[in-house]
C-alpha cells in the first residue's frame, strides 16, 4: 500500500460516517457532550449554520442562536467525539456560502425561507 | 550528539519458542523505524493533535556484541525489507540466514544476555501513554545566510543599500587582526541528526507495526527515526 493511502485511511477511520448532509442556512440540533465538575452530561445546541467549513477530519460548522437575548455562536468539529449527533432539524434557503448577514438581523428577518429537498 | 543511548541491564531470557528465542525484555526499549507522516488525531476530550505515524515492523536483532569479543556490549537491530539484489555481498553475508534488511543500527546494552541473533522486536514493546525519543536526520535546507540560519536582523532594503541579508561587522580592526572564532556565520543547514525528547505515545497498532507519536519528528517523509524509551 503506497504510503499516503494509509495515511489517508488512518485519518478516515476516525470520521464518522453517519454524519448528515448539513448546508449552509439549515437549522441543525447538536448534541454536545460537556463535562460539569465530574459528571458528563449531553447539551442541545439547536441554531441555523452559518457556514460548513470542509476539511476532511477537520469538517466543521458554525451554528448561530439566539439564546436569552443575546446571539451565541459555535463551531463544532463534526467528527469530533464530543458531538454526539448532529438532527437536521429543517432546510433554509441560502443563496450564499457564509451567512454573515444574518448577524445584523433580529427576529424574524433572520429567518430564512424553508427549502424543500 | 556523543553517545548515545545507554539503557539498562535486561531480564532473563524467556521461554524459547521454535526457532528464533524471544528477545528479552529491556526497560527502555528501542526501535527503528520508518516515518509516514503526520496525521490529527482526536483525544478522548475532543482536542485534536497533530501526530506523527511511524511505521515500525519487527525489528530483527543482527548481531550481539559483547564486551569480551568487542570491547562494548550492544544489539545490532536491522530494519526495512529490501529487494536481495539491492544488498551488497557483503551485506548479504553479514546477514546470513537473516531476511534482507536495510538499516542496520546499534543500541548499547550493559547486559546482553540472552539476546541472540534472529530475534525480533516489534512495536508491542511500546504502549500508549509512554514517553520516547526520537532521533533522526532532520530535512536538509541547503547553504544558508545568517538571517535564515542564525535570525540575524536583515539591513535596510533601499537607500542604496548593499546590506539587505547580510551579517553586520565580523569584529574589530587592526587589534585583534583577526575574525574570532565561532562566529555566527553563513553555513549549511539541516540535515543534522536531530533528537526530540518526551514526545508522548498516543497509542500503537501492533497489527499494522505502527506508532502514533504526538508531536513532530525530525526528518522529511519515509525518513528513518529511532525510538526509544525516555
């Protein structure tokens, strides 16, 4: 086996292959896995993506909510062991890559129109 | 680098199985062996680390000196399975009814008992949480001028100037007349042996004869590395 494919097989066996497609405007539920004082508990992140960023193992995507008011943002490793699962919740419909300007938008003219797929 | 790698007296020698002996234990064992490349790796907490794959099947033990017959007591352990024709004669009846083997190194040993001939050491003697050295030939990076080599400050870039990678004054005039020794100056770099101490052993695969190493290791691609136990 030439070297770089065992390479590449080496780094595939750590990602997931259940991952679900998740593109950019979608509403997505994250399960995270936290760590509280000694006890590990599973943490829901639900938010629209904001941008899907490929890389392989690296694959991650950023997930903006509004959470008591304020706008939160994460970035996830989706193969990462610490995310449990990733729900599609719903499909948006973006006509960009990156959704930055949903930052300056409040209510409902952050929401994206749904996609039927 | 001086001498290198004095590890400790060894155990008794085990069973013997058919043909070849099991080699015995030693406390900080050694290995050489090939590397791959590097990889990320994800930690049970989620982070990631930059790892290094070095590919290590069984070593095999070439010859056992002792001091007696050679004045110091060391194990030659061979590495890499080579074409027979690619190996000289003498290589060849070096080895004897050894397989062909490419690299061939020394580990000095204070007790050699019960190591002979034959033997082979595999990556089963590493486990993951241990930490090792790594020594190898780092990457060559050619004839070099002190900015690159020594991070001398360069000289202005315009005005006229002459100096823009350019060391600065070699030292005085007249008194001493002369440039002192071990001066920073332009030379080659790289290609050194190189060793990088404590890297962690993340985990091992002894199906595969492979190592995964946290960290970076000297040398380019398909680079041989020792490893041994800190």
């Amino acid at each position: 086996m030439p070297m770089n494919d065992l390479l590449n097989t080496l780094a595939s066996e750590q990602t997931k292959a259940d991952l679900p497609e998740v593109r950019p405007g979608d509403t997505v539920r994250v399960s995270v896995r936290v760590v509280e004082g000694n006890r590990e508990r599973v943490q829901n992140f639900e938010g629209t993506v904001l941008r899907v960023r490929n890389g392989g193992l690296d694959k991650q995507i950023t997930v903006r909510r509004i959470s008591s008011g304020v706008g939160v943002e994460r970035t996830f490793l989706m193969h990462s062991p610490r995310v449990e699962k990733i729900e599609l919740v719903r499909h948006g419909h973006a006509r960009r890559a990156a959704l930055y300007f949903l930052r300056e938008r409040v209510g409902k003219a952050a929401t994206l129109r749904e996609k039927r797929r | 680098m001086s001498e290198e790698t004095t590890v400790e007296g060894g155990s008794p020698p085990q069973t013997p199985q058919t043909g070849p002996t099991q080699a015995p234990a030693i406390t900080k064992p050694v290995l050489i062996g090939r590397k791959l490349g590097m990889i990320q790796q994800f930690r049970e907490d989620g982070s990631v680390v930059g790892t290094t794959v070095i590919a290590a099947e069984a070593n095999v033990v070439t010859q056992v000196r002792t001091k007696e017959r050679d004045g110091y007591s060391a194990i030659q352990l061979g590495f890499g399975r080579p074409k027979k024709k690619r190996l000289s004669k003498g290589a060849l009846g070096h080895l004897k009814q050894l397989p062909p083997l490419e690299h061939l190194r020394e580990v000095r040993l204070d007790d050699v008992a019960g190591f002979a001939t034959g033997q082979e050491i595999g990556v089963d003697r590493f486990a993951a949480g241990d930490k090792v050295h790594v020594s190898g030939v780092s990457k060559g990076k050619g004839f070099q001028g002190p900015v690159h080599l020594h991070h001398f400050t360069r000289g202005p870039k315009s005005h006229g100037s002459d100096h823009l990678r350019r060391q600065g004054s070699v030292g005085s005039g007249t008194t001493p007349g002369r440039v002192l020794k071990g001066l920073r100056m332009a030379s080659h770099q790289g290609a050194d042996r190189v060793t990088v101490r404590n890297l962690q052993i993340l985990k091992t695969d002894p199906s595969r004869a492979l190592l995964f190493i946290a960290g970076a290791v000297p040398g380019g691609r398909n680079g041989i590395v020792m490893v041994r136990k800190a």
